[in-house]
C-alpha cells in the first residue's frame, strides 16, 4: 500500500438481522466516491452448499455453524477484504462479527468462546447496526445469515424457536449498538 493510500483504507462493518436492510445500508455507505465494495456473507459458498445438502445429514448445531461463518469470514478476509484494503479502497463487510456473535449470544454460546471464534477479525474503523424488521429476506428473496441459520436448527415446524432466536439476536446487536454509543461518548 502506498502512502497516499494508507489514510483512505477503511473497513466498514454493517451489521443487523435483516438481510435486505444490512444490504440497502452497505450500498448507502459505498454511494460517496469510496472506490469501495461490499463484502457479503457466503462469499465462500458453503452456506449454499449447506442449504443443498441431503436431509440426511442432520440438524446442524449453532456452534457448528457459526464456525462455518467463521471459515466463510477467514474467506472474505483473505479474497476480498484485506486485498481492497491493501489498495486502499473502503470495504463494508455485510454481515460482519457482531452479528455473528450476536445470534451465538442468543443460541446460547459464551462470550469467551465467541471472542475466541472471532479473534482473527480486524476491527473494524466504524460500525453500523441496522435495527430493521426481524428475520426478513432481501429484495433477492434470499436469507440473511441469522435467517438462514434460525431456519437450519429450528427447522420447518418449529417458528417459535426461530422466532426467539432471531428476536434474542435482535435484543444482543440493540445491545451492542448502545454499548457502543456508551463508548463513544
């Protein structure tokens, strides 16, 4: 990277549980003359793999998951995030690790083990919650990541438990949002 690139280089996280909001607000991020792009979750494809897979291979836990969120990040780190950086351009990352570890929060998982998981990730130079309708799919039709995953270990019959699910990961992003405006101030 070169000097005059180094100051222009930032990493934008949007994070949020609907998938259509956290894209609408990346793509508001990127309309200034950034010479950025937006990194999306399953970049890597194995969540797509995932949702094809045979009935047979069973229910997948939340831990299970969110380390195939995690081998997906390593991914977009790796093919899309640090290259743009290394040019100098801003990269919004939708989802990133607040969502994330949000959804792990309300399946249930540590905070240790959640910091563990995603200590790899940079920080981020800024962070944007978007606090929208819970569990809606983008304009695409597609899943958000805390959709997709609610689905997988709620299955078909069970929207009570997707329902909390995606209403406890809402609560844990509101949460951090505060904690940290708490921060800035």
């Amino acid at each position: 990277m070169t000097p005059a690139n180094r100051g222009r280089a930032r990493l934008i996280a949007v994070d949020g549980i609907d998938a259509g909001a956290v894209v609408t607000a990346a793509k508001a991020v990127l309309a200034s003359p950034s010479g950025g792009g937006i990194s999306k979750w399953d970049a890597s494809g194995v969540f797509q793999d995932l949702a094809v897979a045979d009935h047979d291979a069973g229910t997948p836990s939340a831990r299970t998951l969110l380390l195939l969120y995690a081998a997906d990040l390593a991914f977009r780190l790796r093919w899309q995030i640090r290259p743009a950086l290394a040019e100098g351009r801003t990269v919004v990352a939708a989802p990133y690790v607040a969502t994330a570890i949000a959804f792990g929060r309300a399946a249930g998982l540590s905070n240790a083990w959640l910091a563990n998981l995603f200590g790899f990730a940079p920080r981020p130079n800024a962070r944007i919650f978007v606090h929208g309708a819970g569990g809606a799919r983008n304009s695409a039709g597609a899943d958000g990541f805390v959709t997709f995953v609610c689905d997988r270990i709620a299955g078909g019959g069970a929207k009570r438990t997707r329902r909390r699910l995606i209403e406890s990961t809402a609560l844990y992003l509101r949460q951090a949002d505060r904690a940290m405006a708490r921060a800035r101030n």
